[in-house]
C-alpha cells in the first residue's frame, strides 16, 4: 500500500518474508521513519547500534536518518510488517 494522507507525507506498508539468518540489507539510513512488527519469528533489529531482538507482536521504530537494520535470528522463516512515513517512503518495496 502507497499513499498520502491529506497531512501530505509519504505512506508505504508492506509484508517482508526473511529466511533463517537473513537480511533484506546491510544496516542503512533514510530520509523517513519506519515501523517493524513482527507477525512471526524472531528479529534482531539494529538501530544505531542497539540490537534488540523482538518476537511475534513485538514492535520496533526507527526515526530519520537513524541507522537501522534487521535480521532473522531464528532457524524458520520470519514474518513482518514494514510501515514507513515521510520522504521516499513512497519508492519504498
């Protein structure tokens, strides 16, 4: 889902899928903020070098310009929700 609410910044959900151990990316910035919640699995999310590790329903947040990254730390597929909001969130996945 891509969108602009009437406030006019940019919206985008999305659901990533990440096998055992991986990573959509090494650790990087961008412009937006960017919401995590976990549907299934166990991830290691790294925001400005803070790695902490979030189960089913657990919930993580990124503002902009901080360095963020995420990893699947478990030995089965991870399932989460991605929603990010304000500059470039729009060319996102």
């Amino acid at each position: 889902m891509k969108g602009k609410p009437v406030t006019g910044e940019s919206v985008e959900v999305h659901e990533s899928t990440l096998p055992p151990n991986g990573f959509p990316h090494a650790p990087h910035h961008h412009a937006h903020s960017e919401i995590w919640l976990i549907r299934e699995g166990t991830l290691q999310l790294t925001i400005n070098a803070t790695p902490p590790v979030l189960g089913p329903g657990g919930l993580g947040f990124v503002r902009s310009n901080e360095k963020d990254g995420i990893r699947n730390v478990e030995t089965t597929t991870a399932n989460y929700y991605v929603v990010a909001i304000g500059p470039g969130a729009d060319t996102q996945a």
